[in-house]
C-alpha cells in the first residue's frame, strides 16, 4: 500500500494561496478591526500580525498608516508577503517565527492572529502560550484581536467531506475533512494539481489540524493572562458582519482584549 506523503502546511500551499482567493479574508478582516476599534476611540498606531501569511492584514494595516510587522513561521507564505509589499510599496517588517513565542523588538500598540491561527495550536498549554506571548508584546492598554473557528462549525461546515475549493485550467483543489470527537478536531486534507509551464500537473497534498476550545474557556484563559475582555462576538465571513451577543452556534468568534 502507498502511503500518501504530505507537504508540512501552509508550504506547497502558499504557491496558490492568493491564487484561490483566501486573500480577500485577511483584507477584510483588518478593515473591520480597524473599524471596530476606532468605534471605541482606539487608534493604534503599530500592529503586530500573528500568523500573517501572504501578508493581507499586515498590509492593510500597514496602508492604513500603522508600523506593521508580520511574523509567520512558514518561509513559504513569508516569500509571498514580502513580495505582495514591494509591490505595493509598503514598508512592512515581515519575520519567521512561532506565534506561542513571537519575535519581537519593541513594544506594540496593536497584536493581532487571524483566519483560525489559534485553532491550529496543538493543545492547551499552546494557548496559553499564545496569550503571554501576546501580553508581553502589548504596550500598557493596548489590544489584542484573534478570531477562532467554533466547534459548531467544525462539527458541522468541516464535516461535508469532499469539497471542491479551485477548479480552472490550471489548478483543481479538493478539501477532505471530519471532525475526530477522541481529539476534538477537525483534521482537512487539501489535495491539489498545479498545471506547470510545460503542460504537467504537479500535485501536493497538506493536512491541516484545527482543534476547538469553547468561548468562555478562552475567555477564561485570557482573563488568566492578565487580559481586559472587552468583547467577544460573532463574525460572517463572506460580509464582515459582527454578531452580537456571541453565541457558540456561530461559524467563527472574534475576541477583543486590552492588556
């Protein structure tokens, strides 16, 4: 029997990460968080983006006037968000790092860690790494913004088990996944086909992992981490709409948090 070979995540991936559309995600999600804190007088003038991959927040951020450093601990997504900058002409610092323990030189106004980051962390301790991490990054009274994926739409959106994600000329990508209640996760298989220049398909496959924690046991864990809640509430990620009050029926949870 042949055992299937899998790129780590986010490597072979970030080739066609843009390409199948996952950018739109990241720009919108920091015009939001923008918005949001703004509605609550807070102009932060630095952001330090967690998991930033090709760079969307990070740059959003950065054209909206902020000192942005992003940090991602794959050099492969970090290629293509370095690029996305100098074509855009932003000064962005981007860095390869772990998002439980970031690198960083100085203090910021702003942390963020978008599209389900968190729910990638491996267990409990993670998060709590994460949090202090965070913490230590945040100036007095400045913010930190995650967003994580429910165990509701784990258990139900990732539990449709084939899904068609790309389909063109030149690149077809599949999305397998299930929820596995022994490790409370929901593991994805991504199996892709890239049409190189000479006309061959290339194909990788990735596993992706995400695990659920309910609400109120972050909420717990960041008041642990000496963390201010200031509100957690639900977010649609096709319009950017916030939901409130929060409920764990909802696909994905923003939380705002003041250090």
């Amino acid at each position: 029997m042949t055992t299937r070979l899998f790129s780590p995540p986010y490597s072979a991936y970030a080739a066609i990460y843009d390409q199948i559309g996952q950018r739109a995600f990241g720009e919108r999600l920091a015009r939001v968080i923008l918005q949001l804190l703004a509605a609550r007088s807070i102009q932060p003038r630095s952001v330090l983006d967690l998991a930033c991959g090709t760079g969307a927040a990070t740059l959003t951020f950065a054209c909206a006037g902020l000192r942005a450093t992003g940090v991602d601990r794959s050099p492969q997504m970090l290629e293509r968000a370095i690029e996305a900058a100098r074509l855009s002409d932003a000064e962005v610092a981007f860095r390869e790092g772990d998002i439980t323990d970031p690198p960083l030189d100085s203090k910021v106004d702003l942390v963020t860690c978008l599209y389900d980051a968190v729910n990638y962390l491996d267990d409990d301790a993670s998060v709590h790494r994460f949090l202090q991490g965070a913490y230590r990054a945040l100036d007095d009274g400045g913010v930190l913004v995650f967003d994580l994926n429910t165990r509701s739409r784990l258990m139900s959106s990732w539990e449709q088990g084939l899904v068609l994600a790309a389909n063109s000329p030149d690149l077809y990508v599949t999305y397998q996944s299930w929820f596995d209640k022994a490790i409370d996760a929901s593991p994805l298989i991504m199996t892709a086909f890239v049409r190189s220049e000479d006309g061959r398909w290339d194909r990788f496959d990735e596993e992706h992992v995400e695990r659920a924690w309910p609400i109120a046991t972050i909420e717990s864990w960041l008041r642990e981490a000496g963390f201010r809640a200031l509100e957690t509430m639900g977010y649609i990620d096709s319009t950017g709409e916030l939901l409130r009050p929060v409920s764990e029926d909802y696909g994905r949870v923003l939380f705002v948090a003041a250090r």
